[in-house]
C-alpha cells in the first residue's frame, strides 16, 4: 500500500513503485494432484522443521458493522511490543529461518544470486542532470551493500562521493538508506533524506557538495521527497510532517502536513511554513492532504496537493517574488474534479494529462495565466494509447505513452501547432518521464528496460537521437539470448480479457511440470510493465516460468481499467488474477501444485484473496508485506490516506468492499491451504506488520493441508524501501528456494 506519497517530486506523479518491491504485496492441491491419500504422512521434501513454535491463543475481539459481525480472533497481534505478542512473533521468525537454511539448495540458490548481481561493476540509479553538465545520481558498487550518492562533472567526469550511509551504519548498528535528494541548481549544495532500518522517516542533511561537510543541524519529518530548490539556490522548499505528541492518535500520523522553506544551513527555528494542511490560508488544504511546493527555473511556483494515493491532484502557480514578499496570490490551474495527473510548465504554457472524458487521457495545453482544462487546447487527443506521463524540456514536451504494457516516447515543440514526433527507441520495454526533464535544459534523460534486456541510461537529444549515457554499466547476463517473453490475453470471469506476460527459457516444455511464479499488483492505477531482473535469472535457471499478469486495478487500458479494479469492483482484480492461473494450467505451461502467487503490499490482496477464493488452484503463496486485514486498515496511520482507493469502514458501500478484500476474514477453518511464506519488515509504515501476524496465526489455526506457513521477519527492514543488498538477495533466496521445495523440485528437499 501507498504510504501518503512516493519519493517523486509531486509533479511527476510517478507513483511508486515498488520494484524493488522492487524495484514491491487457497482443497487438497499437492495431495490430490499426487494422489496420495488424506491420511498418508506427507514426503519428507514437503515436512515442515521440527519442533514447531507455539500456538497463538485466540483472544476474539467481534465488531458489529451494519448488522454484520466480524471476528477477530487475533486483535491482540496489533500490539507487536506486547511481551507476548512480541515473543510469539520471534518464535516464528526463528522458526521460519531455520526451516529456510535446512532447505538443501537454498545456500547455492543464494550464492548464484550473489554471482548474478555482482557481475556488474554497479547499479546506479537517481540520476539527475543540472546546468553547467552536472550529473548526481546514486550509485552502489558491485561489492557494496547500499546505495551512495555522488556527483559528476560531465558524462566522462570524475565522481566525488557526497553521502554515504554506510557511516551511518557503522555508528548506529542498524541499516540507513538515502531515501530522497534534491540538488541546488548550481550544484553548490544538495539535500538528502536519510532513513533508517525500512522505517521511511526521513531526516534531512544539507551538504555543501564542494567539502563535503554537512550544513546545519539536522532537521526531522521530512518524509515524502519532492524537495526544490530556488533558482538562486538561496532556499530549499520541501514537505514535512506534524510533529508527534503524546497521546496523538495513530491515525493522526500523517495529517496536518505542511510545506515549509529554509535557507542552507538554517536552524529548526528559521524553518518558515508557507501552506497547512487543516488550516485556513490562502490555499484550502483538507487535514488529510499533502501540499508540496515546487520552483521553476524561471521563478514561477506550483503548488500542488493531493491526497496521497489517488493520481489525480490540484495545482495553483505563484511567482517567487510574490511568495517570499509573502503574498503568494496564488491563482488556481486546475481542480480533483478536472481528473489531472501530470502537470508540466514551461515558461508561460501549461500542459496537463487528464482522464475527464477520456479514460486513455488527453493532453491539453494552454497559457498558465487563466489556464482551465475545460476550455484548454487539446493537443493529443485520446486514442487506443494511454498517455500516461509529460516532461517539460528546453526544446520540446516530452510525451510517454503505453502500447498495452510497452511504453512509446513522443516529442512535441513548444511551438502552437506543433506536430507530435515519435521517437525511436533502442529497447521495447518501459521508462518513465519523472524527473527526466528540465525547464531550462534541453532532451530527455530516460532509464529504459524490457523484460529481457537490463536497465540502462539513455539521453534522448532534441534533435530525436537516442544514445546510451553508459552511467549503468553493463554487465555480463543484461541481455539473456535464451529468455523470451510471450504476450497473451486471458479471458476473466466475465469475458473480459486480461493482459499477461509470461517470460521464459526458449524451448521450454508445455508439459504441465514447470514451475511457474505468477506476480502481480493491481492497485492506484500501476501497470506492471516490462522490467528486468537480474534474480528472475536464478529462477529460470531451476526451470522456472516467470509471468506477470495486469489485472483490472492497474491502468494498462486506462483509467476506467482502474476503476473496475477499486473499492466495490475489487474482486475483479483477484478473479482477473485466478483466470490468468487458470490459463497457465490449461495451456500446460505448469500444474496446482507447481504454480505459486507472489504480490507484495495492497498485491497481498491480490493474492491472498486469490488464496481464499481458490484455495485448489495454488502450491504456494507469496504474500510480501502484504495488505491483508483490511478491515482494521483505516484504525492504521497509513488507512486513512488510502481511504480513496479502498474505501471507508464508516460507510456500508466501504465496509462491504473492505470485509470483501480482507483475506484475514476469509479463512475458513477445516480447508487445504497451500503452502505460505509471509513475509515483513517489522518496521514498515505502510503495512502494519500485524496484517502478517494476525494472518499468519488465522491460516494456521485454520489449514488441515499439512502444509507449512511461515512467517518470515526482518527486524531492521520495512516496507522494502530503502533494503540493503544483502537484505534483498537473502529475502528473494528464500522466496525462490521456500517454494521450490513445497513444488518438490529435485535439490531443494529438506535436510
């Protein structure tokens, strides 16, 4: 699930990505399938470790919600430092550790990830491009644990290393992450959100990049990125949170936001709120919303808010000079009620996507001083493209649009009339605009991937020439001659038809016997497009079949796509989900007990409900830092800014949506579960971690299949962001090797 907002600066609207999530979220299947009787011992490549952990006692806390009762029979997980609660957790922690080091390949499995990610010389990523041919992007060694960020003077420049969270490390014992940065436009100074052990809760650094030396004290709540700088480099805008009191309700955590401002190396004292939400001002901003504020090299100001999780927003323009004179004046873009979801400005035009009337989006164009969408020039008309990103460039509007999952790149001038240009790119896969464009620098700098060529960096000229920056380095297994990708459309329940990707060895056998992972998310509108991992590699190299499904929840077709996927449509998305299963088993790339489901955050919904709902048709389930009682959601500090996607237990359309996508209350006792491995970061700010534990002991109470559920903690990681190298491999290890051993792949039984 979304916490508030992504680490993009707000204009992008890029929203999360979970990649590393990621980049990110069931009657007797292996005993029938093998036909072995109920009562027959299970083999041994199939027995959990011995002995096992405790039982969790039932203490049932039932709530009625218009006229329906609801158990819940482990409330009492919600309190994760409760000595009981808290032993119990650790118990099963270990449990499931030692099981996943008994199992036979998992040490080699792990060893050949670690070969596979460090044959490349780095991993970079962040990469921003300022005037004067300055270059800042993170990067993470081949041999190193995190990422690092550094700066360059000019594609062949030498780097000079500016923050390095290791340090941090080494004072504190607990794993730091660079979480956001935004550099002064001169390259003189840069701010850096750190983070630490998975929690997300940034604290800000200013450094001068010249010394290297931190500015000032270092300032606290500056969560969410979307940090700007003035042109003069004279003050940095950026988003921060409430401080927390005691007493405050949880769910109060992330209300009241503000957008404040501070010179370089200014004191607590000296931060100036300029927008708060909750507040009256010159701008009216919900208790519930975020107001960011952003910039332009031409001393125009957005500000913009949204509510955290929906893509649509409302932008107002200022100037600099009438901001700092303390009369912002601000004039209004456009509405929520405009359906707006990416803004870019260049000089006096405004260009916005927007979904009103058009569920593949249009562009629409006009001059900022009185610009509305209603009556804004359409420039790109909607077609059976979704328009889905636009940057503003020196040159031209760069425009990003997506054929089904594979995404396209156009160029228009800044010129009225102007005609739209494609341009020809080197890989057919996915990038995206955020953060790719500047105002006052000409050309595109994108990251392009596809399902069987790794991610590089490329500069897109003005004059429509793509090439290859070399940032990334490349590596020896970037472009696997023997991994194809097959694209297919699945009919769903009710004759929709969803689109899936399988990728896999060349050649494999369609003989019902391979084991296949089907991952997906659908959820705010993300598509899972073409991307390459180094790891999925491991998993086709013991037989797997990789397949990613986009079912409605996603927007690969649109908005409406989207829509059908969302609050009371909900189960689309998990019988989207299950008919993709379905056809993998029909069409003989695998069988029940040789197919498991992997999705992490709100994708555990996905999952889990694709678990309960069919509970015959999976060998494993994967649910990571997975959204699974979603009833109790909205009592979290993340529920309530994911009221607009999910809906709200105060309403009865909500409740009934909510109980319906809670896999925690669709467990039923006395029924053949497939094997589960849930996995969590004990920190996360996102998910509770109790959405795991709860589950967890409801499906082991519950499951009479034999088959084991594990419970798989990480007590210095969180929602993913942020995870080390070595927190990533150990975490896809075991992931691979748990289910290839309940699969009963020859060379993962257990010792």
């Amino acid at each position: 699930m979304h916490t508030a907002l992504p680490n993009t600066t707000p204009t992008s609207r890029l929203l999360r990505t979970r990649r590393g999530l990621l980049a990110v979220a069931l009657s007797g299947t292996l005993l029938s399938t093998l036909s072995i009787p109920l009562l027959t011992p299970l083999p041994a490549w199939a027995q959990p470790a011995k002995p096992t952990p405790p039982t969790a006692p039932v203490r049932n806390v039932p709530e009625t919600f218009f006229g329906t009762a609801v158990d819940d029979p482990y409330r009492d997980f919600e309190n994760a430092k409760a000595p009981a609660v808290a032993a119990w957790m650790k118990a099963h922690s270990d449990h499931a550790q030692a099981t996943l080091k008994r199992i036979s390949g998992r040490s080699a499995l792990r060893d050949q990830l670690e070969r596979f990610e460090g044959a490349t010389a780095a991993r970079v990523n962040g990469v921003v491009r300022l005037p004067g041919d300055i270059i800042f992007f993170e990067r993470r060694g081949a041999t190193e644990d995190q990422f690092k960020l550094y700066m360059r003077r000019g594609l062949a420049g030498k780097d000079q290393l500016l923050f390095d969270p290791e340090t941090l490390k080494k004072k504190t014992g607990k794993p730091h992450a660079i979480n956001w940065y935004a550099a002064a436009p001169d390259g003189s100074r840069v701010a850096v959100g750190v983070s630490a052990a998975g929690s997300e809760e940034a604290t800000l650094r200013m450094l001068d990049t010249q010394s290297g030396r931190q500015i000032g004290p270092i300032i606290e709540r500056a969560q969410f990125g979307g940090a700007s700088w003035s042109p003069d480099n004279r003050e940095l805008y950026f988003h921060r949170m409430q401080p927390l009191k005691n007493g405050m309700p949880a769910t109060d955590k992330y209300q009241r936001s503000m957008a404040v401002v501070m010179k370089p190396g200014g004191s607590e004292a000296s931060i100036r709120t300029l927008i708060r939400a909750g507040e009256p001002g010159a701008i009216d901003v919900p208790a519930t919303e975020f107001p960011f504020i952003e910039v332009h090299p031409d001393g125009r100001v957005i500000a913009q808010v949204m509510d955290g999780v929906s893509a649509e927003f409302r932008a107002y323009h200022s100037t600099l000079a009438k901001l700092r004179a303390g009369q912002p004046q601000w004039q209004k873009l456009f509405d929520r009620e405009d359906a707006v979801t990416a803004l870019a400005v260049k000089g006096d035009r405004a260009y916005v996507l927007s979904h009103k009337g058009a569920s593949r989006f249009r562009l629409l164009g006009g001059p900022v001083d009185g610009f509305a969408p209603a009556t804004a020039r359409v420039l790109v008309p909607e077609s059976e493209r979704v328009l889905t990103g636009i940057g503003a460039a020196q040159d031209a509007l760069y425009v990003e649009a997506r054929d089904g999952n594979v995404k396209r790149l156009f160029k228009l001038a800044h010129s009225d009339g102007a005609p739209l240009q494609d341009v020809a790119l080197p890989v057919v896969g996915a990038f995206a605009l955020a953060n790719s464009t500047r105002a006052d620098l000409p050309g595109a700098l994108i990251d392009l991937q596809g399902w069987t060529r790794a991610r590089q960096i490329f500069f897109v000229a003005p004059d429509g020439r793509v090439t290859n920056t070399g940032l990334q380095p490349a590596g020896p297994f970037d472009a696997p001659g023997d991994v194809v990708a097959s694209e297919v459309m699945v009919k769903s329940h009710d004759g929709v038809m969803v689109p899936l990707s399988i990728i896999h060895k060349a050649g494999v056998k369609l003989d019902g016997r391979n084991p296949t992972l089907l991952y997906g998310y659908a959820s705010y509108g993300i598509t899972e497009e073409p991307f390459f991992s180094i790891s999925r590699l491991a998993w086709m190299d013991a037989g797997g079949v990789f397949a990613v499904a986009n079912p409605r929840g996603s927007s690969v077709f649109g908005k409406q796509w989207h829509e059908d996927g969302r609050k009371a449509s909900k189960p689309n998305t998990w019988r989207d989900f299950i008919a993709c299963a379905e056809y993998l088993i029909a069409q003989k790339w695998t069988e029940p007990a040789r197919l498991a489901i992997w999705g992490g955050s709100a994708g555990g919904i996905l999952v889990g409900r694709a678990m309960t709902e069919r509970p015959d048709l999976f060998g494993v389930v994967l649910p990571e830092v997975g959204a699974l009682d979603m009833v109790r959601a909205e009592t979290t500090p993340n529920g309530i800014p994911n009221i607009p996607e999910f809906g709200s237990r105060a309403t009865e359309p909500g409740f009934r949506a909510l109980l319906a996508m809670s896999t925690y209350h669709q467990i039923k006792d006395g029924v053949n579960y497939p094997a589960v491995m849930f996995v969590h970061g004990v920190n996360d700010p996102r998910v509770e971690v109790w959405n795991s534990t709860k589950t967890a002991a409801r499906l082991m109470a519950a499951t009479t299949s034999g088959k084991p559920v594990l419970l798989r903690l990480d007590y210095d990681s969180g929602h993913g962001v942020g995870n080390t190298k070595a927190q990533t491999l150990n975490e896809r290890a075991d992931l691979f090797a748990f289910t290839l051993w309940q699969m009963g792949v020859p060379g993962f039984e257990l010792k």
